[in-house]
C-alpha cells in the first residue's frame, strides 16, 4: 500500500479494514487533524487494599514466589491508597481539545487473582475508573502486559475481554491482542510480545507503509532492557540460534523509523537507535509510583557507553545469578546515538506533528513538565 492508499484508508479511520472510525476521533481531527495529543501511563499494575479484595484465591506454591508476589501486592495497595490516584488525576489534566486518546502501556492490573472472574473484574474496575478519570469520552487503549495474563484462567479471561473492551473503545472490531489504529496519518500497531504473532505483525506492517510516522505500542520493549532480565524484551527469549525473528522485526522497525512506546521495566528511558538501515527511537514509560522519591526525575545512566552496566552485580528475583548477557548489549550499543534511564514515575503527553514527537513527563504528580524527551524533529 503506497502513502496515498493508506491515506484513503487511515481517513475512514481504520489501518487496513474499511470500518468508519471512532466518533470521538473524528470530532477532533476536525481542527489540526496531523497535529494532536495523546495523555500516555506506563505500568500501573492496579490493585487495592486489602489485598483480600482481588487476591483471595492467590494460589501460589513456589515459596519464594509467593514470598515475591505477596510483597508486590502490599506495595500496590500502599501506592494506589493515595499516590497514584493523585498521579491520574494529574494525568487527566494533560487533556485539552487536541488530546485524541489515552494509551496505556501493559501490566495495567497486578493479576495473581486465583479465579476468571476475579480476573474479569479487576480489569473492567480499573478500565471503568480510569475511563471515568479521563472524561468518560476519550478512548482508553490499553496493550497486554506479562501481568495482565499472569494467575489461574488469567490469560482465557483477558482474551475473552478485552478484545470486546478494545473494540468498543476504538470503534473497530478487534478480536486479537496484537492489532493497529490509524490516527489522522500515523499508524499505532499494537503487539503482544507475550505470545507475538509475527503473521499478523507483518500483515499489518504492510497495509500501513504510507504512514507519516510508525508508532509500535508493545509492554515489552524492542530494544533490550538494562536490567536483570533484560531477555524481556520482543522476540528475546528465542534461543541465541534463532535469532531470525528479532532480528527480521528490528529490521523491518528500523526501515519504518519507527517510535516504540513501551513499558515493563519500572523506569522512564530513551534508546535512540540506529541500524539495519534506518532508526528506532525507543520511550519506556513508568507509572508505578511506587516510593514517594520516584516524584523526582533522576538519571541512573546515560550515555551509549553506560548501556548494559546496570546489570552488574544483580541477581534474578529467585536468588540465582544472573547470566553474561554483554554480547546482547555490545549488538547494540555501537548504534545508539542517545540512551538515559531514571527510576522515575508518573504521566506522559506525546505531541505529533508533521516533522516533531515530543513527550513531556510529569514526574509523580508534578504541575509541570520533568522532562522533555525529542523523538523526532
């Protein structure tokens, strides 16, 4: 499909399915239809006290797991008694008549319920409160996270649900966790790097070719993390002898110039990449806040050269010693032109025009932008 085609395609509102559009979607695009707004939250892993609420059933036999996942549930109780609610509401703020839609960026619940439907009523309370958070009208679109599958029948329920919420709230038919929406000229394609579905990745990569800008909206990052288990990444658990796959999307990203917005990792982070003939411009975003210190933008590393040094002396959450993972980082480290990592959470507004993407993040609750992260322009 050349520009013109998906042009004709995107302004019926739909990438590759000629579906009408969203109405919200069109009742902005009417001023500035290539010059918009999107409020973004990275993990928020909701949850609530007591824990007793959505974790009765937890049936966990592995000690230290158990241990492990009893902790993140009294931390998330702890930051959404009060904190977090204060971020989203901050969050809200972000919207103006330019603002298209709300993304969220995977784990937008903790899991670990014990039962479907406990599952089913933890993702449609925090869809229904953070629907209502943000106006009631904005579409709410939400990729899958490792957390969002994570417990018993947790992943036939989020793929019972979800597709139908995603539907209703893009105004198209979406029946899989790894879809795309057009808006006004630029694709968003949504991956699930939990269980990818390279046919469909690449079906959808190739209707929407005219795209002005490619956004990849994943959990999990395309470029590698510089973490513990930095092999959560696209593709990244394949054996180190079946590399075709990462490295046939990181190409086809690449050639796309695409923008990766993604999440998982707990940490606000630029990766500017450069390689296999084009770029990948990569912004992990974070909404868990947390500790109240996590208000303040802070960089932990920066610079190309720092990539893969804050893996050094760390463990894996069961003890065991983590694996050299330094030819992975050095496949990458030559091309990144601007990398910074901050333990930093709180609310992100992406701006999109013709030849700039800005984001500006709103560190905590922060009245005003932390810092400002150019991906393009």
């Amino acid at each position: 499909m050349d520009r013109r085609s998906f042009l004709n395609v995107s302004a019926a509102g739909i990438l590759g399915l000629m579906i009408p559009g969203f109405p919200e979607m069109k009742a902005m695009s009417r001023k500035g239809r290539n010059n918009y707004n999107m409020v973004i939250l990275g993990d928020t892993h909701f949850d609530t006290e007591p824990a007793s609420v959505y974790h009765s059933n937890y049936n966990e036999k592995v000690e230290w797991l158990n241990r492990v996942q009893r902790a993140e549930f009294a931390r998330n109780g702890e930051m959404w008694r009060e904190r977090c609610p204060r971020m989203v509401k901050r969050a809200a703020c972000l919207v103006d008549d330019n603002t298209r839609m709300v993304l969220q960026m995977g784990d937008l619940i903790q899991g670990d319920c014990g039962k479907g439907e406990v599952h089913r009523k933890m993702l449609s309370d925090v869809m229904d409160s953070f629907k209502a958070s943000f106006g009631g009208k904005l579409p709410f679109v939400s990729v899958v996270g490792n957390h969002d599958i994570r417990g018993t029948d947790a992943l036939k329920t989020y793929h019972d649900y979800m597709p139908g919420r995603m539907s209703a709230e893009l105004g198209q038919e979406i029946t899989k966790t790894t879809f795309a929406f057009g808006v006004g000229d630029d694709a968003y394609i949504v991956i699930d790097f939990n269980d990818p579905d390279d046919a469909e990745t690449d079906r959808l990569l190739e209707e929407t070719k005219g795209a002005r800008h490619t956004f990849i909206v994943v959990h999990g990052p395309v470029l590698p993390y510089d973490a513990a288990s930095c092999r959560w990444f696209y593709h990244g658990k394949a054996s180190e002898k079946d590399t075709s796959a990462r490295l046939h999307f990181r190409s086809e990203f690449a050639r796309r110039n695409a923008i990766v917005l993604c999440g998982h990792v707990h940490r606000t982070e630029l990766a500017d990449w450069y390689g296999d003939g084009g770029r990948i411009t990569q912004l992990t975003m974070n909404s868990v806040w947390s500790k109240p210190e996590l208000a303040e933008y802070k960089e932990i590393a920066e610079g190309a050269e720092s990539y893969g040094s804050l893996r050094i002396g760390k463990v894996r959450d069961d003890g065991k010693p983590i694996k050299d993972e330094s030819a992975l980082f050095d496949e990458y480290r030559s091309g990144l032109r601007r990398y910074s990592v901050s333990p930093a959470a709180g609310s992100y507004r992406m701006a999109v025009s013709d030849d700039r993407v800005t984001v500006d993040f709103y560190a905590g609750d922060s009245t005003f932008p932390s810092r400002q992260f150019v991906l393009r322009g």
